[in-house]
C-alpha cells in the first residue's frame, strides 16, 4: 500500500493526538475572547448616557468582524472582534478598535513565552497583564482595572450558570467527595470548598457539585446534596468514596440513603500513622498496605486482623481509627477490579486541587470567598477536561443493572 493511500481516521473518543496542546490552544482563545468583549463593554458604558435625537443609544453593537486566525506558540487561534455602530450624524464616528487584537494583527508576540505562561501560570490566574503580554505583546499590559474587573465578573456568571443547570438526564455510578481548603491572598481565614466528582454511565468523570461551606458543617453538605436532587439528579450514585471525617456521610444517608460508602485509605493511613510514633510508621504503613492492596476480601480481612494484634496493644487509638470503619474500607471489593485503583481514595479531587491551591497562592491582590470560589470553578473545569476515563468503563452496565461482583469479579447467575 502506497502512503498517499493511507487515510488516518479520526479518534472516536474525539481527542486529538496531543490534548494539552488543544486545551491550552482552546484557553487562549477563551481568554483573548473574554479580554476583548470586557474592552467592548467598558466602551459601550463610556458612551451609555450618549442618546441621538429619537432618543436610542447612539452606540450598540453590530456583530463581529470576520474571523481570523493569530499564529502562536502552540499554532493558530482563531479569534473574531466584535463591531459597533455609531448611530450619530455630522459628529466624527466612534469606533472600537481593540488593544488586545489590534487590526491585521496575525503574529502574536513574543509567542516563545506564550506555553510557559498558560502552562506554569494558568490562564485563568487573574493576573491577566502579565498573561496577556506574554500572548500579544506590551500592548496588552495597558489593560484597565475595569476590563479586568469585568473578566472575573464573568467567571462568576459562568460558575452561576453551571450550578443551576439541568441533571435530570444523567446517571452517576461512584462519586467522590471531599472538602477542600485553600487561603485565597490576604483572605481572614482558609476558604472551604465543597466538591463533587461523578463518573456516568461510561465512566467519565467530571465535576458535579461544587460550592462554597462552612467548614464542612452537616448544614452545607445537605444543602448541596439536595440542591443537586432538585435539579434532576434522583437516581442514587452506587458508591459514594470520601474521608470518614466528613459531614458528608449523614448528607448522604438522608438524601440518598442506597448509596454505597467507601472510606479513602489515602486519608485513613495518615490518620493512622498520626496516631503512631514515627519509628514504626514505616513498618505499619507496609501492612496497612498489605490490606488495602489484597486480591479478595478475605486475605484482606487476615491482613487487617494482623495489624489489630499486632499493634493493638501499644497504640490502640491508631487501630481504634481503623477498625470503627473495617466494612466501609472493604467496600470496593464488591465492584470491579478495574476500578479499584479508582475508588479506594479521593485522589481525583486531591490531585485537581493540588493545581488550584497553587494558583490561587499566586494570585495578586485579594480575593474574596466569592472570587475564590469562582476561581477555583475555572481551574476545575480547566482540569477537567484532561482526565481520563475509568479503566474497565465497560464494566459500568453491571454495576447499573445490580449484577453481584465479588472480589471485583462478575458472579454468573446472580443479582446484587
């Protein structure tokens, strides 16, 4: 077969062969889109008291420019700028005419700046100045704080309108929760950040709730959970997984009492290990390990009975934190074992927010809760568009149908 025979077919997952490279291509062009309509809109209120004589606004807006593309350094972005539309006669016309995009502008500069930038800063850092030079050059610095106050206003708008969308047709299988804390800059105490994490039906995960709590109280946890009921979301997820510290656990209980529980042991073996002195920390982390990494409940159940002898008499507040959660430790031994690796920790919201405690630590100025919310919203979904599916996805039709798993095994012939 000749090579200009050769036709490369498209990814049926529909991602491209290198996907940061489009996330990072795709949050540029969000970014100079937004930078630009909050340039427009600063204009359009600088003239709003403006009026012609039938008494309509002299300037409105009159569609967009045709598109063009902006070479960077991780190729072309496709941007398009908005017009206006002086309505006044026999005065000299106002046109918008943006900074950011200057016209016939097809060459960023200083694009060998540009990936370190989106990649090691975040494009959504709030420090847009500096972000935006690195893009477009020195020009973008000279940004008013109106145009950046607008830039955050909407990640608030985008934040509000992702938490009152419809649930209604989607069907969660495990979920994760957690609540997080990060310091948004010069803010009086941490901020709290209560998440969701859901994988569907064909194992995708992605961001469910995501709100701001007080401290992980019993009323905030409630109060998300029923929030997302209300909005479409009946059907109880199978499993639930999350630190035995929550509040979320009696949330869950009364909003949907079928689900599953699944204790992280990520958090589990810290707090064991706490409550140990430090020279045999390493030794019972290695059996702790033994437990949680057993091929069947039962070799399991001896790994946990022989730490329980083995340190039960010294440090029996250590395994008093291990045994009051033995059944809820074990439970994913009732699911696929593809899963496991999955659905025995929280690391899917720990990881994620690794990032976002690292760029709201770098923001400049203050933050308020309300901006730190929606900031940490941005990176999430920023996030998440770069996380993998479960392994062994195909297996989530058994647990949907209540087909009995033991071991992480399908039992033949048999129902849940």
């Amino acid at each position: 077969m000749t090579k200009s025979t050769i036709t490369t077919l498209p990814d049926p997952h529909g991602f491209s062969a290198d996907p940061l490279t489009d996330i990072l291509r795709t949050g540029a062009r969000d970014l100079i889109q937004q930078a630009v309509e909050a340039e427009l809109s600063a204009l359009l209120d600088a003239h709003s008291g403006d009026l012609i004589g039938d008494g309509r606004a002299r300037l409105v807006r009159h569609g967009h420019l045709p598109e063009r593309e902006v070479m960077t350094g991780i190729g072309a972005v496709p941007v398009k700028v908005p017009r206006v539309r002086d309505r006044s006669d026999g005065v000299e016309k106002v046109r918008f005419t943006s900074t950011i995009l200057p016209p016939y502008l097809r060459k960023a500069k200083s694009i060998e700046e540009l990936l370190p930038w989106l990649y090691l800063k975040g494009i959504f850092t709030g420090d847009f100045q500096e972000a935006l030079a690195a893009l477009l050059g020195p020009n973008a610095a000279g940004l008013s704080s109106t145009t950046i106050s607008r830039l955050k206003a909407n990640w608030w708008d985008e934040y509000d309108r992702w938490q009152r969308r419809d649930l209604s047709t989607r069907r969660f299988v495990c979920i994760w929760a957690d609540g997080v804390y990060f310091r948004p800059r010069m803010a009086e105490e941490k901020q709290c950040v209560l998440v969701l994490i859901g994988a569907g039906e064909w194992g995708r995960k992605e961001i469910i709730g995501l709100a701001d709590g007080y401290r992980e109280s019993t009323q905030s946890w409630p109060e998300l959970l029923l929030d997302l009921q209300r909005r479409g979301l009946t059907h109880a997820p199978d499993l639930a997984i999350g630190d035995g510290a929550l509040g979320f656990w009696n949330a869950l209980r009364e909003v949907f009492g079928a689900t599953k529980e699944q204790r992280c042991w990520f958090h589990k073996t810290g707090n064991i290990l706490n409550a140990m002195p430090k020279s045999v920390q390493a030794k019972a982390k290695g059996h702790l390990h033994d437990t949680w990494q057993a091929e069947t409940r039962v070799d399991a159940e001896v790994a946990f009975d022989f730490f329980v002898a083995s340190y039960g008499v010294k440090y029996d507040k250590a395994v008093g934190k291990l045994t009051k959660d033995r059944n809820v430790l074990l439970a994913f031994y009732d699911f696929p074992a593809e899963h496991w690796k999955h659905i025995r920790t929280t690391n899917p919201i720990e990881s994620t927010f690794a990032t976002v405690r690292h760029r709201t630590g770098k923001t400049k100025g203050c933050l308020s809760r309300k901006m730190g919310l929606a900031m940490a919203f941005k990176l999430m979904m920023s996030a998440q568009l770069k996380w993998r599916k479960l392994d062994g996805a195909n297996r989530m039709p058994e647990i949907i149908q209540g087909i009995a798993i033991k071991d992480g095994i399908k039992q033949l012939n048999q129902a849940a």
